[in-house]
C-alpha cells in the first residue's frame, strides 16, 4: 500500500476554503469515489497556514504516480493558481483504533455543509 500527501500553499491565491469546498462536493468527492485502487482519500485544510490538500492511500504505487501526472491538471490548480507539491510514502501499517463511531465517510467540514443544506 501506498500514500500520497498533496499540498496547496495558498499563502498568495485568491481562493477562498469555501470555494475549494464547494469544489469538493460538486465534483469532486464523487469522482474520487470511483477511483480504482484508492482505499481512501482524506482531504485536509488548515485556514491558519493558508494550507489545502489531501492524503491518499492507494493499493499500488503506479496507481499513485498516476494522481501525481496529473496534478498539473487538477480543477484545484485552476481554483487556486497554484501547482501543488506532493510525497510519496511506503505505508509501514494502518491501524483503526477506539472512537465515537461516526461514520468516515460522513465525517468533515464538506459534508457538515452538505448536511445542512
């Protein structure tokens, strides 16, 4: 298994998080959904670093390198701007551990506005 770890600096990008959000509900969480190979894709912000990315965790590395050729071309290149930089990681183990019991897959700052519309 492998991980891919995307990140956007948007230090200088007019984006705003709620627009990359609102990317990310209307086209881009159901294409990922049919993404052979990918186990999960986790998306990640932090509005204090002006930061934006994802983490992605794949059954094999061609499948990896294949997000990564076409990160040029990503819709969140257009919205921000900005080239992203990316690393590729071996995944050494992965481990669910105790929790509240929400579901992943309704978990996140996207799918609470989804929600309560």
């Amino acid at each position: 298994m492998h991980a891919l770890l995307v990140l956007w600096d948007l230090t200088d990008s007019p984006a705003t998080f709620e627009e990359l959000r609102d990317y990310l509900v209307e086209r881009s969480i159901a294409r990922f959904e049919q993404m052979p190979g990918l186990r999960q894709k986790t998306w990640i912000s932090s509005p204090e670093s002006r930061r934006w990315g994802a983490l992605y965790l794949f059954e094999t590395r061609e499948q990896a390198l294949a997000v990564v050729d076409h990160l040029p071309q990503s819709p969140v290149v257009e919205i921000t701007g900005k080239l992203p930089t990316h690393a590729l990681f071996d995944v050494e183990a992965v481990v669910e551990g105790q929790h509240s019991g929400v579901d992943l897959l309704a978990a996140g700052l996207a799918r609470r506005a989804t929600a309560a519309d």
